[in-house]
C-alpha cells in the first residue's frame, strides 16, 4: 500500500520543490519509504537540486510507455528514492494523464512535486494523489493563487491536508496565519522561516534537514513531517548553543 502526498500550487517561486525534498528527506528519517517523484515534466528541478546524474529513463519515459516506473527510480545517497524527469528540453512530452496509473506500481511513501498551475498537468497531479499540500508565501499574490488551488481541489474532491507557509520573516509586511485561513479556508499546518541555511543545503545540493540538522528551518520541515505522520516531534536539546557552535 502507498500513500501519496501532492505538494501543489499555482504560484511559482513560493518553495515547492524546496518543500517536496525535504519533506520527503524529514519523513525518510522518522523510518519511513520515500519515494521523491518530479511530476514538474515541463521544468523539472529535482536532480539539480539533488544532483541527481543523467539518466536514459526518466518520468517521461515512464508515462509514455504506461508502465515501468521502477526502472526510473534511483536511489540517491540520502536514502531517498528518487524518480526524476528530464530536464532536456527535447523530452518535455509526456503522458501525464497515465500518471495515476504509472504510480500504482510504488509502495510506501510517495511526494509529488508539481508544476506552478492549475491547468491540465495539476489536474492529473491533483488526481493521482491521495492528499494534497499547499505551499506559499505570507504575500498576497502567492495566498490569493493558493486560494485558488485549493478551490481547483476541492471542486476535484481532493483532501487539502493544509497550507505550509514558507520563507516567513515575521514582518508587518506579511499576511498573519489568521489572515491566510481566512482567504485560503484552509488550515495552517507549518511555517517555515525564511533561513539563510536553505540557500547553503541548495547549493550543496541537499535538502537542508540534513545540511544543518540545527537550522529553524530543519525544526520547522521535522516538524511538518511529524504532524502529517500523527507523531510527536521533540526538537534537540540546547538548540541555541548546537546552532553557536556549528558557525
């Protein structure tokens, strides 16, 4: 049995990617299998950000044969299992409607990365995925287009699990929780701050859960991750002094 998550929204530029990887990594470390999909066909992002190698058979491949996804899952050094799609821009084509069918053959967990939209490729994504998170930031433009992902869902019949606010610098230029609850009518489930180890772990080319296992915004992913498994999280001790000592 398998449960996938879709991390979705139509905004782009508010951390989806960022989001999916290390979320995906926070879960892999409370004992669970991941697997880490890029459904982003058009602009994949995914093994650049893991530095992944190329492959011959990517999710392209996979979706236009209809069948065959274990053939592109790599395992990467995190412990992640990873299916990426091409980022060569001859192999942008893609079946995406047998999506749904091509991801019945994994196990565990499995984290769909999607495009920023809410045409025809989120329809599949939103279709193929047993729940759904929402990310954006606390700015207007982003919530609004959040909104409406979450309607485009729920007229799908797709759970929203809730809304993870990213890059949160706790200004007065920022909506509050309140107010993205009240435009998105969904709950808020994380805030993740903006963190200056984010951008270090990228361009290390890791998830940042495991760059800075100290960092406010691994506490913050760990405990996301904890909340969507129904667990627990206690943060490690003497955080304040472990993050001193790192620099």
């Amino acid at each position: 049995m398998s449960t996938k998550l879709g991390i979705v929204s139509a905004k782009g530029g508010v951390g989806k990617t960022t989001t999916a990887i290390n979320l995906a990594t926070s879960l892999y470390d409370f004992n669970q299998e991941v697997t880490l999909v890029d459904a982003n066909t058009l602009n994949p992002n995914i093994s650049l950000h893991l530095d992944l190698p190329p492959s011959n058979y990517d999710l392209q491949n996979v979706l236009n044969a209809g069948s065959g996804i274990h053939r592109a899952v790599k395992a990467h050094h995190s412990g992640l299992k990873v299916v990426a799609s091409s980022i060569a821009i001859d192999d942008t084509h893609a079946n995406i409607c047998r999506l749904k069918k091509v991801l019945e053959e994994l196990d565990g967990t499995v984290i769909l990365d999607s495009p920023p939209s809410i045409g025809e490729d989120m329809k599949h994504i939103m279709d193929s995925a047993d729940k759904l998170v929402v990310v954006t930031t606390p700015e207007l433009p982003a919530v609004v287009d959040s909104a409406k992902t979450i309607k485009f869902a729920k007229r799908m019949n797709k759970q929203v699990v809730g809304v993870v606010v990213n890059r949160v610098k706790g200004d007065s230029y920022e909506l509050t929780r309140d107010e993205i609850e009240i435009i998105c009518e969904a709950p808020v489930i994380s805030k993740i701050p903006e963190d200056n180890e984010v951008r270090k772990a990228n361009f290390q080319s890791m998830a940042v859960v495991r760059y800075n296992p100290y960092s406010k915004a691994t506490i913050a992913f760990n405990n996301l991750a904890a909340r969507l498994l129904g667990r627990s999280y206690k943060q490690p001790s003497m955080l304040s002094i472990k993050r001193l000592l790192r620099f």
